[in-house]
C-alpha cells in the first residue's frame, strides 16, 4: 500500500543516456530481477526536491539474482561510486533500481520498502531521501522499451510517496560515468564499462581483478566497442607495471591479449613474446604476464648477487 497523507513534491530529470543504460540492463535477463545504483544531483527547497539522474552504476559482478529477488554487489558498486566521486565532487548516490517485469508485479513489494526505510533512515546516509526507480513491464517490439515507475522516501517519514509521471522528463543526454581514459597507452577517450559485463567469462574476470588486482579497471573502448581491463600490478620487488588485457574476436570466438608499458629494458623481450599470444581470458593474460615479469626479476636479483 502506498500512503499519500502527507504532501511532497518531487521532480525528476532522467538522462537518456542513464534510460537507456536501465533498459540494456533489463534487456539481459528476461527471467531474473536485476538493477543497480542511481547518481547524480538534487536541489532541495524546503518540502520540493528536483532530482537530476546523470547516470548509474551497475549491479557488479557479484550481484545475486533469482526470479523474485535480487541483491546487489556494495563493495563493487563503492568502489565505483567514489571512482566517480573523485572526478565529479557534486555527484550524489540518489537512490537505486530494479526490475519486477520478470514477475509481474507492478509496484515495490514490503521487502523493497523496508529496505529503502532502512536506507533512507540510517545515520550514515549521504541525503535525507531516498529516490527508487522500479521497472514494471517490459513493452516489445514498442516504444519506450519499459515501463518505469518511480519513488520517494524521505528520512523520519513513514509514507511512501509515488512520483507521478508528469513530474518526471527525460533529457537528451549522455551518461555520466567514470570518466574519460585513454585506450591502452593512448588513443581515444573510452566510456567505462561499469561491471555490466553480460558474459560470464567477463564476470569472472572482474571478480579475480577486484580481489587480487583492485588497480586494475574494467573499461569499455569506442574504438571496438569490447571490454579491457587497465591498470597496474605490484611485482615481487614492491614496483608497479602498467598493463592492459583487451578481449578481442567480438566476431567469433573472443580471446585476450596482454599489452604493458615501462621504462625497464628488461621486460622487453617478455612484452615482445606475450604481444601476439591470444589467452582465453583476460585473467589468464594478466597471470602469464604477472608470472613472466617475476621471472625476470627473479633472475636478475639471483645474478646480481652471485
């Protein structure tokens, strides 16, 4: 049940960008819920609030899916979230979404609402509200793709309030994400594949570089539209390399190269081998290379103390 006994007025501006960034979400699992985090900006005046949704974050590698829930990866989601926060400062986490078309049903269960509750109350909340975004129908073959309904709840307050539709318009914009990197040592500006990596080849390879390669980044390159990871790795003499793993064959079967750059002449003969090799995952390419880089290292302490 929905309470309106108390008044609210509430706006919403949608990036087309950050829409349809929802839609290609939903349009990967038609049989599991699925979702993700909401940011950008708000202006309050007194009892008014206008949200401005620049983009979103998504469900992370780790995230938990089933027909009638879905639970999604914080600590990706974080790590994310501060990424962008250090390049946009007035970049709020506004609120999240999720889906329900796969179920059918059509408004926030008592579950979802005592979570956002619980959000929205809690003292290290970052604002005094919570916006929710739920998708309810998928439309095929028409346009908009899905409907959406949306939500809002407010700290010490128990009523949930609806955000009608006439309250919310969607802008002609682009996503806001992580920001501009240059593609493999130079290039064009790429857009960052925020861990809506849709095959589970991909997730497993996000997972293995949260865990034991954190520096390393998932992005997604303009150029070929695939997924790589770019970064830098800590060798056994406490030094950094500066490395990227690109999936490659998005006509075929897709397989990994290995690229990295540095001023010591010892690694060139290893980039020079691993250059050409194809791995069949990027976490199988950035091993090789990690091992082969300790080798040389190896070696060379060895002869420099003999």
């Amino acid at each position: 049940m929905l309470f309106r006994s108390k008044k609210c007025e509430v706006s919403v501006g949608l990036a087309r960008g950050a829409l349809e960034g929802i839609y290609d979400e939903c349009d990967r699992f038609e049989v599991d819920e699925t979702g993700g985090r909401i940011i950008g900006t708000y202006k309050q005046d007194g009892g008014r609030y206008d949200i401005q949704v620049a983009g979103v974050i998504g469900p992370g590698p780790n995230a938990d899916r089933s027909p009638t829930s879905f639970f999604q990866d914080g600590e990706y989601q974080e790590r994310m979230f501060r990424l962008i926060e250090a390049r946009h400062p007035k970049i709020e986490h506004l609120g999240n979404w999720h889906t329900h078309h796969v179920n059918g049903y059509p408004t926030l269960s008592n579950g979802d609402k005592a979570t956002y509750f619980r959000t929205v109350n809690h003292d290290n909340h970052n604002t005094d509200f919570f916006y929710a975004l739920l998708v309810v129908r998928k439309n095929a073959g028409r346009s908009p793709r899905y409907d959406i309904k949306h939500f809002f709840f407010q700290r010490n307050d128990n009523t949930v309030y609806e955000i009608p539709d006439s309250h919310v318009r969607v802008i002609e914009a682009a996503a806001l994400t992580v920001g501009d990197a240059a593609e493999a040592f130079g290039g064009s500006a790429d857009r960052v594949c925020e861990g809506d990596l849709p095959n589970p080849e991909r997730a497993k390879d996000q997972e293995f570089f949260s865990e034991f390669h954190p520096d390393l980044k998932p992005l997604l390159s303009r150029t070929t539209g695939a997924p790589y990871w770019k970064g830098t790795i800590e060798l056994i003499d406490g030094t950094r390399a500066l490395i990227a793993s690109a999936e490659n064959g998005a006509r075929g079967e897709p397989y990994y190269s290995i690229a990295a750059s540095g001023d010591n002449p010892i690694f060139a003969p290893v980039i020079a081998t691993l250059k050409n090799r194809q791995f069949p995952s990027a976490r199988h390419a950035v091993i090789e290379l990690e091992r082969a880089f300790n080798r040389v290292l190896f070696h060379q302490r060895g002869g420099a103390s003999s």
